[in-house]
C-alpha cells in the first residue's frame, strides 16, 4: 500500500536520525524531554517535561543511578544534561561533569521561577 505523497513524513531510520542530528535547535529542544514522578504527573496532569536547568532529577540507569541533585546545564545542541555531583575522572586528574540524555533521567522536583513554565503547566492541571 503507498503512503501519501502529500505527507512529509519519512519512516527510514537512517532520515530520522539525519533529522536528529542535523535538524533546528527549536526542534531538538523539543526532544529533551524526560518523564516526571509519579506526584508531578498526577499534579500536572503530564508525563513527559523538557529538563530545565534548576529542576531536580533522579538518575534511572548507568553508573550513577539512583543519584538524586539539581540540574546545572542543559545542552540541547548535543541533547544531553549535565548534573552536579556526576562527574568523570579524567586522566590528569581532573574531574569533568558527566553528560547523562534525558530519557534516562526521571524529574522530581519541578523549578518554577519562571512565570511562562509555570503558567503552561498549570493550564494543563485544569
């Protein structure tokens, strides 16, 4: 069965991941999402929030899981968040923060000092 022509949207993985790495900063903000708590979600009536620098998340896999801190930086040109206290030795001794993605992350404390992240969340509520 042919597909649409008049749709845009490819399904070959190797154009997703060329959109991926390739694409607008407008767009892959988008894609620095993670999931929230069990409490946020049932709060804000949400599953997924991008990950903003001040929030407070909890490590789910690799080596620091179960690591709980703020974070410091939010890179959504490589799609990576950075967190105080994960960091990689380097060889000279050096400790470097450790970039962790976003989905392997889970959102437990939300910052809401700004008014604009704070009004969308709560007009989701309703």
């Amino acid at each position: 069965m042919a597909s649409n022509p008049k749709n845009k949207v490819t399904h070959k993985a190797s154009k997703q991941r060329k959109n991926l790495f390739s694409g607008d900063l407008h767009v892959k903000k988008r894609v620095c999402r993670a999931h929230v708590a069990d409490d946020l979600m049932e709060k804000y009536n949400i599953w997924t929030v991008r990950v903003h620098k001040g929030d407070t998340v909890k490590i789910m896999r690799g080596g620091f899981a179960g690591h709980t801190a703020k974070v410091t930086d939010v890179d959504t040109k490589k799609r990576v968040v950075y967190i105080e206290k994960v960091t990689s030795m380097k060889a000279d001794g050096k400790e470097t923060p450790r970039p962790v993605h976003p989905s392997n992350v889970l959102v437990t404390k939300l910052d809401l000092t700004d008014p604009y992240r704070k009004r969308k969340l709560e007009g989701m509520s309703k």
